[in-house]
C-alpha cells in the first residue's frame, strides 16, 4: 500500500472514530506529513469546536510548511463557527493537500479546493473517496436533502415476526445483540417509534453502553396524543422526548408539559412521514433510527423513505398468521412491486445473524 493511502487511512480512521458525536457536522480526521515523518493529526471532535485540518495544523507547528496535509473531507472555504481551513492551509503554506472527497455543503462544495489551487497548492481528490462517503453518508443525506439519513431497525424470528399475537417480544434477540443496537443508538441523532411501540412496551429508548454513550432525542409518532400519562418516555429526564401529533390533537394535556417533552403538532390530521421528515431536518436531526413497530416500519417501506436497514433474526420460528409481522401496511399486489435491496453486510451477533441492506436506486 502507498504511504499516500496509508495517511489517509489514518485519518479515516481518526475520523471513524468521532461518528456520533459531531452532528450536525461530519466526521473528519487529518494528518500533516513532511518527509515521511507525521508532524500532526488532528479530528473535528464536536460542533462549534476546531476542525480537524486546525487541530493537525496546531500539532505540526512551524514544521507544516512545505509540509502534504490528507484530510477526509474538502477543507472548509466559509466563515462558519470556525475560520476557514482552507484560509489556514495557504497561511501555514502547505505543499500538498490530499483530499478524499469534495463536501457536498452548498458553502464549500468545491470552492475549498479551488481556493488552494489558485494559491498555488497542489490538491489530489480522490484518495479512498469511497470510504469517505461512507463514513459521512448521515452528514451527506442531511446537508443535501435537509432530511436526516434513516434507518429502519427490526428484530424479528426466523419466520419475521417481532411479536406474538398476544404482543409478547421480550426477548427475542440476544443480549449481545441488544448491546449492537444500543451502539446504533448512540451513533443516531434520534430514535423513533410509533405510539403502539410505546403502548405495547412503554420503552425507555436510551442508549446504555457499558462503556458510555449519549441518549438520542425520543421521537414518538402519536396523532391523537395517546402517550400515557405513566410512560417511560414522558418520566424519564436522560434525555429529550419529542412527541410528534396530528392537527387535531388536543396538545394543551399536562401530561406533556415538562421540561424534557416537545409537543410538535403538524397542520394535517394524519402524521405524513415527508411533514416528520422535513421537521427533523429543519432541527438539524442528521439521522434517525427507526425501531418500529410494524405499521410505522411499513410507512416507511411504502414510500421508500429509509436509507438503510439494519434486521437482527433470532434463531427461531415463531409460526402464525395473527402474529406480529416485522413490516405492516399494505401488502404490495405483485411481488415485484416490493422493495428491491442490495445486502451490504452479514454479521453473527451472539446467537443471532445481523443483516444490513441499503434500497436499490431508481
Ligand atoms: N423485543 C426486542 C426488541 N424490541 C424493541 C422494542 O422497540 C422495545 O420496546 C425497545 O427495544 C425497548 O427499549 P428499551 O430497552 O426500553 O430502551 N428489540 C430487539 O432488538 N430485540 C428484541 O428482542
Ligand atoms: N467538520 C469539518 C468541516 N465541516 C464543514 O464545515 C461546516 C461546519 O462549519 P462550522 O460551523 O464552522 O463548524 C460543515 O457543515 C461542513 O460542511 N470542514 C472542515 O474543513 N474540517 C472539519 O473538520
Ligand atoms: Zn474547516
């Protein structure tokens, strides 16, 4: 492997390692190199704070100059929070910036790239540009379509069910596998569930790693505003809850006026998913992790508003055309009407196998 690639995963990997923790930002890792010697690396570690090319740029000193620079996103060229990197890296006179991918926000989108050429920088584009993406797919959906990234989440027997007739789902993965979805939880932005969910379960919804983790908003989708008044989500200050309702919901109830409960009420009687989208987009939500149940999960099938999907099958046959199916709504008439996917990775939890499968395009 060169020593170019071998820099820039380094700072992917530096990058990597800060997802979930800089949103609405992107996750961005940079390392200042100079005859084969690092001089600096630096990651965008929250919002509002330096960014990456800063925190490697502060590291390196006087010795950046002449110094290469591999960032995993286009240095900055706006005033943000932050002065512009792009500004920074003609300042310290950088020889050679390498960057893996351009960033899609409107502010920069090339201009940090053009900014250093006309400098007189030399700027590489492209270097591991498809782990770049990848890394900040959340940060791209956001930014471009004012939507946060979604991923619907489900865990279902063998035969996809997620509960009995009766409503029983407790327990039907591993612990192990429980643990991977909190770790999902805490890289999202925002959780979200429909009122059944909350009904049927009364959940808690906060990530709980051993290891630590931050608790995502609580985002409930309950027209009529049935949320018990008793609820876990209503009594439990760890974190926000968002309660999203109908026009016609009577949202003056005390049960929702506390310091850790929003009340959103749409203008349209019934919840329209492009209305919560649009919403939690405007709020700077950059992901959102869908964890059901099967009605809502179906509303999101139906109209192709999920931008992966994470299954966890259990080991087991639960049988039974009454019991709960893991996506609800309204069966398509030919089955290639379905959702075509493209399964992107395979893992064994525990006892149990995690599926992750991103839609077709077109
Ligand atoms: N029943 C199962 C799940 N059930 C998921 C339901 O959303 C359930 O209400 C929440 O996971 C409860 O959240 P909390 O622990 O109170 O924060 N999810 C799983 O991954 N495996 C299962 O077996
Ligand atoms: N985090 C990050 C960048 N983030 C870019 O800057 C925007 C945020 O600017 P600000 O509000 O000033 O933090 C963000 O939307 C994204 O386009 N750019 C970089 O050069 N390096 C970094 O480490
Ligand atoms: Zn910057």
């Amino acid at each position: 492997m060169s020593s170019k690639a071998k820099y820039m995963d380094t700072a992917l990997a530096i990058a990597e390692v800060t997802l979930g923790q800089t949103s609405p930002n992107p996750s961005v890792g940079a390392v200042v190199v100079k005859d084969g010697k690092v001089l600096g690396i630096g990651s965008h570690l929250q919002a509002g704070t330096e960014h990456a090319e800063v925190h490697a740029l502060k590291q390196a000193g006087d010795l950046a100059e002449g110094a290469d620079i591999y960032v995993t996103l286009e240095p900055c060229s706006h005033h943000g929070k932050t002065p512009p990197c792009a500004d920074l890296i003609i300042e310290r006179k950088l020889a050679r910036v390498f960057v893996a991918c351009l960033d899609p926000n409107p502010e920069i989108a090339g201009r940090g790239v053009d900014k250093l050429r006309q400098a007189g920088i030399t700027v590489e584009v492209g270097l591991r540009e498809e782990r770049a993406r990848e890394l900040n797919r959340k940060f791209f959906k956001h930014i471009r379509h004012k939507r946060p990234y979604v991923t619907l989440k489900a865990a279902a027997t063998l035969d996809g069910k997620t509960a009995t007739a009766s409503g029983d789902s407790r327990w039907i993965t591993s612990s192990e596998a429980r643990e991977d979805v909190h770790k999902q939880r805490d890289l999202h932005d925002a959780i979200l569930v429909g009122i059944g969910t909350v009904l049927q379960d009364d959940p808690l919804l906060t990530a709980r790693l051993p290891q630590g983790s931050k608790n995502p908003i609580r985002i409930v989708l309950d027209t009529h505003l049935r949320i018990p008044e008793d609820s876990k989500l209503l009594n439990s200050q760890e974190a926000m809850t968002w309660v999203i309702c109908g026009s016609s919901a009577n949202t003056g109830q005390a049960k929702c006026n506390k310091s850790h409960v929003k009340v959103w009420q749409l203008d349209t009687p019934e919840i329209q998913l492009e209305a919560v989208l649009d919403l939690l987009g405007e709020q700077n939500v950059q992901s959102v992790y869908v964890e059901g149940g099967s009605g809502v999960h179906g509303s999101f099938v139906e109209k192709s508003l999920f931008d992966e999907c994470h299954w966890y099958i259990a080991p087991r046959l639960l049988g039974g055309i009454d019991a709960v199916t893991s996506v609800g709504g309204i069966s398509p008439r030919l089955m290639k009407e379905g959702k075509r996917l493209t399964f992107t990775s395979f893992t064994q939890i525990g006892t149990d196998i995690k599926i992750i499968a991103v839609p077709d395009k077109g």
